[in-house]
C-alpha cells in the first residue's frame, strides 16, 4: 500500500489524517495556509498515531520535495485546499485533491452552506488530480430536506473512509480505468454576517427555513434583528396554519403548546422552534418570554 502524505489547512482534515492512519497508509501530515493553533491540532493527531507533522506557512515544489523524501512518501492527498492555491505550485509532483463540492476558493463549511442555501439535491465528495484537472472518484450523497450542514457533512464523512481507501489502493490505474470527468470549480463570493439575516417582513418561509438549515451548526444559525437585539435561528418550521391577514413580522400565536408563531408574506406562518440568544438556547415560548415578546406584537 502506498504511503500518502496529507497535506491540511483546517481542522475539517482530522477525519482524513484519522482514516489514513487508521489505514497505516498515512507518511505525515503537513500543515499548511492556516493558523498555528489548526496546525496544533493536526500535530495532536499525527501524535497519537505516531505519524510525523511539519507546518509550513506556504505551500511550494520544495517543501512538496523535502516532505516526501524526509518521510519516504509515495504520492500526496489534499484535504479540501483553495484550488487555486494547488494549481499556482509550481512542481513536478501531481496532488490528488479530497473535494467537498465543487466551489474552488470555499472552506468545507462555506461548500456545505452553499449547498443547502442554494437548494441543491445532491452534495459530492470527490478525489481531483490537481494536474490533470480529472476527477478520480467522487461519492454523491442526497441532501434531504430536514438535514444542517452538520448532518451533510457528517453524510459526507460516512463516505470518506471508501474514497480514500479506493484512492490509495488503486492510485496509478485509476488514470487508465476511469472515464476522463474534468473537474469544473466555481467561486463562490465571500460569505459574512450580513448574508446570514432574515427578514420577516419580505422573506419567504422556505428562504428562512434554507438559510438557517445552511448555516447550522457552522455559523450559527440564520441571524433575526428584534429591535436593537440579534438572535439566531437553529430551527424553523413551516406551518399549515391561517395568519389572519396581519402584517408580515406579526407574532400570530404564543403559548407553551404552540410556541411561538411569526406571520410572513404569501399568508405563510413559520414557527421559530429553536432560538439562540444572549442569556442561552431556547425553543420559541421560551425565547419570547426572555425577549418580552407579546401575541400580536410586529417584530421589526
């Protein structure tokens, strides 16, 4: 079996640096592009399974070089780099790239919102030539209508043991026995607090429901403005239930066996289920009670 060195830039790499030790096919990790304390955490890893670490503040042909003499390693596997940033190394050494969706300058978690927020049906887990631009394996998996990003992500992690396990076995033949797929990356603009707001009073129930689904657990919910004070959604639900004609934003039903109940555009009611905030996490009843929240009241 080959040995691989990992190359890592985020804390979203310690099931891969795992399986591939777990599998003894793992030379060393290398810790790259990211803070201190990520690479602190990858060498607690490569620690407990014996394995060596280095971090190197950019990535280039000679610490690609150094690294796979020093630890006598046979190929490279990324785990989720910006792509651009694999394509501009200038070396002779091909690095297979472990992708989470398609976005090329996306984190994991910034790849998984997306996913959701944009309503996609599936979520791929690829192994990408960075050379080539070919992609050697990929493993889809659905996205369901009630999953987070969490739950995507760790429908992704089921599959990450196969793929690379596929990938080591079989890295020189699966440039022959693959049909040539071109891998194809998009950009994603940049993702900030400001995008995760939802408003009341013109959003959709479906847009609300997508946003705080995309942005649980990772970024903490979809944000709401009450006033002066911002809380955040981690669960909504759309309810079949009359909203009376009154003006979107309208708190249309509270009590301990409802909970708490927001009108909407298009007569839709949504139901704020669980509720972040500063004093602590709530179901709506709850929260209301915290935020002196009354039947009837418009929350703008």
């Amino acid at each position: 079996m080959k040995k691989i060195v990992l190359i890592a830039c985020s804390a979203s790499a310690t099931p891969a640096i795992e399986c591939l030790a777990q599998m003894n096919a793992l030379a060393g990790v290398l810790s790259v592009h990211c803070p201190e304390s990520v690479a602190q955490q990858h060498m607690a890893v490569a620690q407990h399974f014996g394995v060596p670490h280095a971090f190197q503040g950019n990535l280039n042909g000679d610490v690609l070089s150094s690294a796979k003499q020093n630890w006598q390693g046979d190929e490279f596997i990324s785990y989720h780099l910006p792509y651009e940033l694999l394509r501009n190394v200038q070396s002779e050494q091909n690095v297979v790239q472990v992708q989470v969706a398609q976005y090329s300058n996306a984190t994991v978690e910034h790849a998984l919102f997306q996913t959701i927020h944009s309503q996609q049906s599936h979520c791929v887990l690829s192994a990408v030539s960075i050379k080539h631009q070919q992609v050697l394996l990929s493993h889809s998996v659905v996205v369901e209508s009630e999953d987070t990003a969490g739950t995507l992500h760790k429908k992704l992690l089921t599959q990450l043991p196969s793929l690379l396990q596929q990938l080591v076995s079989e890295f020189d033949s699966l440039y022959d026995t693959q049909p040539f797929v071109q891998f194809a990356p998009e950009t994603l603009s940049s993702l900030d607090e400001s995008h995760l707001f939802a408003n009341l009073q013109t959003d959709s129930a479906e847009r609300i429901i997508n946003l705080t689904r995309a942005a649980n657990p990772y970024f903490g919910g979809a944000r709401l403005r009450i006033g002066k004070a911002v809380c955040q959604l981690m669960q909504v639900s759309l309810l079949d239930q009359p909203t009376f004609g009154v003006k979107a934003g309208t708190v249309v039903a509270l009590s301990k066996s409802d909970g708490l109940i927001i009108a909407l555009s298009n007569e839709q009611a949504l139901k704020l289920d669980v509720v972040s905030s500063a004093e602590g996490i709530f179901d709506g009843y709850r929260f209301a009670m915290q935020a002196k929240l009354q039947a009837g009241m418009n929350l703008k």
